[in-house]
C-alpha cells in the first residue's frame, strides 16, 4: 500500500518539495485541470522515471502498481478508423491496430504503382505500352533479316 508520495521539480509542480502523507487503502485525488492529477499518477505508475520524486510503500516494500490514467487509455484501447463505435482492447492490439493501417496505406501505394507499371507495359487499352514497342521491334528486325538474306 502507497503510504505517502512526494514530487518535486516535475509538470506542474515546482521545485518545492510537494507531498502527499497520510495515505490509505483508498485515496482519491482530484482537482482542476492542471494541477498535477495525471503526473502524481505517472509517478506512482512509473517512479524510476521521476528520479526526484519518491513513492513511499508501507514496511518499504512495493507492490506492482496498476494505475488507470489517459496514458493507460491511449496504450490499451484504440478506436476504429473504419467502424464507428468500434474499438480494440489491450496494448498490442493497438499496436497490432496501427500496423495493420500502415500496411493498407503501404498496399495502396504498391497498387497503384503496379497499375501504373502495368499500364506502361501494355498501354492505356492493354494493346499497346512497351509490349507493343518489342513485339514491332521484333517484327521490323524479322524484315530487315529477311530483306537482306533475299538481296544476296
């Protein structure tokens, strides 16, 4: 159980020494916007980040922390760009999420860049593009050998 937490010299708080005492099995903090709601939550999430801050455990032994703040939202519930009202729970699906999206992103590039090759290779009406160039290439070349093995 957290017994006390003291934070200086983070977010909103200054260099003045704030502290929290008294502390018991249930605590709730609130308070207006700004003033240091979310950071005294990041500490108690996360106190090897805030080298200046300190959580004190009762008998000084920790216990694991699970702290439900806007950072644990954004890590674990992610909404749906495609369907409304729809969302994916838990810090890898989110990541999982995001990757999948930047791979649709990457096959849609790769599409167009394949319809544009493709219409390079055989033309606008699929009977032209460079396909068409070998194969007039191939026919002018046949005629040319021809010609010259017929004028010898």
């Amino acid at each position: 159980m957290i017994e006390s937490i003291r934070i200086v010299g983070v977010a909103s708080y200054g260099q003045e020494v704030q502290a929290l005492d008294g502390l018991t099995k249930f605590n709730f903090i609130y308070g207006a916007n700004g003033c240091g709601k979310t950071t005294i939550s990041r500490v108690i999430d996360n106190p090897t980040r805030y080298p200046s801050c300190h959580v004190g455990w009762k008998s000084g032994v920790p216990l694991q922390a699970m702290v439900y703040n806007r950072d644990f939202v954004a890590r674990n519930f992610g909404p749906s760009a495609e369907l409304k009202g729809i969302f994916t729970l838990g810090e890898k699906n989110v990541e999982n999420v995001a990757k999948i999206a930047a791979l649709k992103q990457e096959s849609g590039s790769c599409s167009g860049r394949i319809s544009s090759l493709r219409e390079t290779l055989e033309g606008l009406d699929g009977l032209g593009g460079k396909r068409k160039e070998l194969a007039d290439l191939e026919a002018w070349f046949q005629e040319t050998c021809w010609a010259q093995k017929k004028a010898r």
